[in-house]
C-alpha cells in the first residue's frame, strides 16, 4: 500500500512538473536536397497539440502528412522527477526548383494558444538523374569509383601573408558514392608552420554542393590553423586519404532471394584520393622593429594596471599586463618592464583564455607580476610598451600602458630612517641606523689597559680600516658585473635557457600525468623551440628544422645531439595527428628530451 501510495505521488509530481515545463515547437529538415528528390520535414512538440498548420510552401510540394508520433520518459534523479512528453508531426515534401529556401515558421494550438515554430533555411540543388543512373550501372558492373565520383579539396583561406600571421587549411571530402569509413591517411609535413586544430570546427556533419553541373555530398573533413615560421615560397605537399567504399556487385540471374537480406551482393573496394599541392607566399617582417616587440603578429592591444596604488612597505602590490585581441597569442614572449630599484620582483604568472578560430587565435593572454616595496615613497614604473606587427596595415604598432605610480607609507614596526621617504633614483640600503640611542652601563669583570695604549694608529685600526674598504671594492665589482649582465639581455636568457626549458618541460610532465597527448606533444614542442631560440640568441621567428641544424653545428653541437633533436621535433609533429599513443611512448620521449637538452647545455657555452 506504502509502495502504491508512493508511485502516486511520484506520477503527480511528474505530472505537474511536465504542465510546468514551457511550451518548445521546434521546425528541422535537411539543409540541402536534390530538386525532386523526398525529404522529410519534422516538426516537434514536448505538449500535445491540435490543429497544425504549415505555411504557404509555393517552392515545394507536400507529398504526404501529417503523420504523428508520440513519445515520453519518466527519470528520477536525486528525488526529482523529471517527465519529458513529446510529439512528432513528419511531412514529406519535394523541391521544385534549384535555390536557397526559407521555410517560414508553422502554427499549432496548445491549451486554445496559437504557438508558432521556427522557421527553416534550405539549399535545394539542381539533380542529375543520368549520372546517377550512370554511376550505379558502373557500381553494379563491379567496376571502382571514378576521380569524379570521389575526390578531396585542401584550400587555404589564404595565399599571401606575412610570417607569423595565420592561415586556415581546409579539407573537404566530396563523394557521390556511399563511404564506410577512412583506412588510411598521409599528411604533409608542416615543418615550416605551427599547426594548431580548429574544435568544433570538425565533424560528420554532411551537406550538399553543386559542382560543375554535379551534385556531390560534401563533409568538412578537417581544419588546422597555421602559422608560418619563415619566409619565402613555402609548398604544402598534398594529403592522401584512402576510403573504404561500400559497392553493390553485379547481380546474378540466379540469385536467392535471402540475398537482400543478407546484403550479400555488396562489397567493399578502397579508393586512393590525392589533393593538389599548394604553394603560399609568405612575406617577411619588416625590418626596424620598435622598443617593445616580443614577436606579436595580429589585431593584438595591451592593457596594465596594478590592484592598489596606496601601499604600505613590505605589503605586496599585483601588477598585471594583459594583451587581448585576435593573433599569435601562444608565441608571443613576456613584455619588457622596468621595475624600481626599492622593489622585490618576482616570476610572472601566466594564464591564458584562448580558443583558435578562423580569424587566428582569439582571447587574451595575462601576466601578473608579485611586487614588494621595501622602502617608503613615490615610484613610478615607466610606460610598458607592447609593440606588434598588424598585416591589415603592413606595419608595426604599439599599444602603451603609460606610467604607473605607487605610493609606499612606511608600515607598523618600521622605524623612522629606514622608513623615511627616499626617491627611486637612490638605491637600495643607501641609508642606514647604527647603534642606539641609549648605552647600557656594562657590569661585571672590566678589563683595564695600561695609560697610553691607544686604538687608532694601531695594527687592528688599520685592520679595521681595510677590511670595509676591501668588502666595498668587491662589492662593486659584483655590482658593475651584476648590472653590466642584466644589461645584456642575451647573456641573461643564455644562462637561464637550461632553466627555462625544465621548467616548461614540468608543465608537460602534468600532461604526461593526465595522459593528454596533444597537449603534452605541444608543450614539449614549444618548450624545445624555446630553449633552441635563448640558447642560440635567435628570435623564434627566425628558426626552423631547416636551419636549426646548421646553426647548431656552427655552435659547436655534435652530430648525434643535433640528429636527436631532429628526432624529437619530427616526432612530436607526427604523433598530435597519429593515433594515440601510449604513457610508456610519452614519458620515454619526456626523458629523452631532459636528456638531450642536458646534452647540448654541456657542449654550447655561451
């Protein structure tokens, strides 16, 4: 009885829960169809209705229809119910004519209110019955697809760029014949480009193109956005895909009528399909490039602001640059900042909010640096500059923050001098407080000295002379050293390049943990780009597989650690596009990688 009581007022709940819900009519079809060809349109309902009504349909005609179904589901998740009620209105219809349609929107009554649909976009193509018939005479004859029957397209979005800027490559599959699904697929190597996919923008989703009087089912096999790495005339070679084509044989007079049945008089053929190559011409950045670029190309704008500009000493200040819009936002480097004198710096922190579209990628790219005043007063950070290359305009540009100024008020358990207010000219612990302002009578065993023993003009005066004097000496020569090596901004990313190339290969060890192969083959990718571009003094731009190698024999590297770098890179290419690979593969190419940089570090000496 408990039970039966309990399904009631479950039903009940689902019941008002369903009346609850918003009234959604909802209009599809196909997107494109062959004029005379049947097509269904369907219209869906989540109430039940009456009295639906379509609108005036002059370019096609209704064969049949309405036919209804009726569906529903009851879930109970965590105690709620959830009841979903739905009908379906199908329709047969024929185009009549060759052109883009617009179904206009339908109309049904639901609890006496008129609802209305969406309306609908349809592409009706001219058909070619002949061929078709040609094309299943040829099948049924056993014979294989034709290069008219099958083909593919690779197509950039464009053919004249500039380096850095991107590009979309896209590959279409156009087929007149049923495919069952791709053996085997070789794609050109992009040694020249970076190459990042495009999500979402890949799928099975099928629509139908005329093409020279042909009507073809065409798919957007894929799309890579690219990024050319140098300049001049760079060829892409063609992509090769091999079908498995699904082919009616010829019948026999004798044949059985548990034929159809069993589909025995099918079989399956492969098909070798090529594209054509193509041949980009890619310009080179202009020369003169201006105080503040870091290698951005694109429609790119720089902001920075810090999170407070009243601070107290030893309190942390956040300064953060962000640098949005439309570019190559993964390969651009940090911006060149000047920090006070009085201030502790540290690492930026880097995140990124990026997807690829088809315009490059888009979003925007954050560092934010941790500051630490340790004295009080005004200091200013000079305007950041951020300079990039647009290729709508043909030139460098550049986008200023303009100075930022903090305030510093000296802080609880400060004392006065060192709390003073000092301006960001002087340096660091240029003002000192020595002793203090009461002595202490001293008690206890006291030490005299016979009259006449004086402390100056002693041996342990002059000790005591020199010894400061000596530490001041040295002091600023590890000084001058300091400033004259932090000046030679390539000295400084030489000696941190073997520290900057672990430090990324960490990242990828994350990827290799959560076994993410794309990700973890790009990161080590880059991270070796890297490290080649600050141990070799070279914009990353300006590298490549084709003269990384000869640089590096001029640097003095061997012959074996070249050959396993080129091994590395070829590898991390191939394997984002090959099938996926396992964690013993990934972390053997992780160490491999350690190992080959630790290499190069000992035989380069810069």
């Amino acid at each position: 009885m408990r039970l039966f009581i309990l399904n009631l007022l479950l039903l009940s709940l689902g019941l008002l829960s369903a009346n609850a819900q918003d009234v959604s009519f909802t209009a599809r079809t196909q997107s494109a169809v062959v004029v005379g060809d049947k097509f269904q349109l369907q219209y869906t309902l989540n109430k039940e209705g009456s009295d639906i009504r379509l609108p005036a349909l002059q370019d096609f005609q209704i064969l049949m229809g309405p036919s209804t179904s009726y569906s529903n589901s009851t879930s109970i998740i965590n105690g709620k119910v959830t009841r979903e009620t739905s009908y379906t209105y199908t329709f047969i219809l024929k185009g009549l004519k060759e052109g883009q349609f617009t179904i206009p929107p339908a109309t049904i009554k639901v609890d006496d209110e008129k609802v209305s649909s969406n309306a609908l976009s349809i592409k009706v193509v001219k058909g070619e019955a002949q061929a078709q018939q040609q094309n299943q005479e040829s099948q049924a004859a056993g014979s294989a697809p034709s290069d008219d029957d099958l083909f593919i397209t690779v197509t950039p979005s464009k053919k004249n760029l500039y380096q850095g800027e991107s590009l979309v490559l896209i590959t279409k599959i156009y087929t007149k014949v049923q495919l069952e699904s791709i053996s085997d697929i070789k794609q050109p190597e992009l040694s020249a480009f970076i190459a990042q996919s495009l999500q979402g923008q890949n799928g099975n989703s099928w629509t139908m193109e005329n093409v020279n009087g042909r009507t073809y089912n065409v798919n957007t096999y894929e799309q890579k956005l690219l990024f050319p790495q140098k300049s001049g005339q760079l060829k892409i070679e063609p992509t090769e895909i091999e079908f498995l084509v699904r082919q009616r044989v010829a019948r026999s007079r004798s044949r059985s009528i548990f034929d159809d049945f069993f589909e025995s008089n099918y079989r399956t053929v492969k098909k070798k399909v090529r594209s054509k190559a193509i041949t980009l011409n890619v310009k080179p950045l202009p020369s003169g490039r201006p105080e503040g670029y870091t290698g951005g190309v694109g429609q790119l704008n720089m902001k920075a602001s810090v999170n407070k500009n009243d601070v107290s000493v030893n309190d942390g200040v956040t300064l953060k640059v962000v640098v949005s819009g439309t570019g190559n936002h993964k390969f651009i480097e940090e911006p060149q900042i000047k920090f006070p004198a009085d201030f502790d710096d540290f690492d930026a922190k880097i995140s990124n909010s990026i997807s690829n579209t088809a315009r490059g990628m888009t979003g925007s790219k954050t560092y934010e640096y941790l500051m630490i005043p340790r004295h009080a007063g005004e200091f200013t950070i000079p305007s950041i500059k951020f300079a990039y290359f647009n290729p709508k305009t043909g030139r460098y540009e550049t986008s200023e923050s303009g100075p930022l100024t903090i305030n510093v008020e000296k802080g609880e358990g400060t004392d006065d001098v060192t709390s003073g207010v000092i301006r960001s000219s002087v340096s660091k612990e240029n003002v000192k407080f020595i002793g203090k302002d009461i002595r202490f009578i001293k008690t206890g065993k006291i030490t005299l000295k016979p009259i006449g023993t004086f402390f100056i003009g002693s041996l342990a005066y002059y000790i005591a002379l020199l010894v400061p004097l000596s530490l001041f000496i040295l002091i600023f020569i590890i000084n001058q050293k300091r400033i004259k090596d932090n000046a030679n901004v390539t000295l400084m990313r030489t000696k941190k390049a073997n520290k900057v190339a672990i430090k990324r290969l960490k990242k990828s060890a994350q990827f290799l943990k959560s076994n993410e192969k794309e990700a973890f083959y790009e990161e080590v990718l880059r991270a070796l780009w890297g490290y080649l571009s600050d141990k070799l003094s070279l914009p990353l731009s300006e590298l490549s597989k084709d003269n990384a190698g000869e640089i590096l024999a001029k640097s003095n590297a061997s012959e074996e650690v070249i050959s396993e770098i080129m091994n590395i890179l070829d590898t991390c290419e191939f394997a984002r596009y090959a099938p996926a690979s396992g964690t013993g593969e990934m972390d053997k190419l992780y160490n491999q990688t350690i190992a080959t940089i630790s290499k190069l570090e000992n035989q380069i000496k810069r």
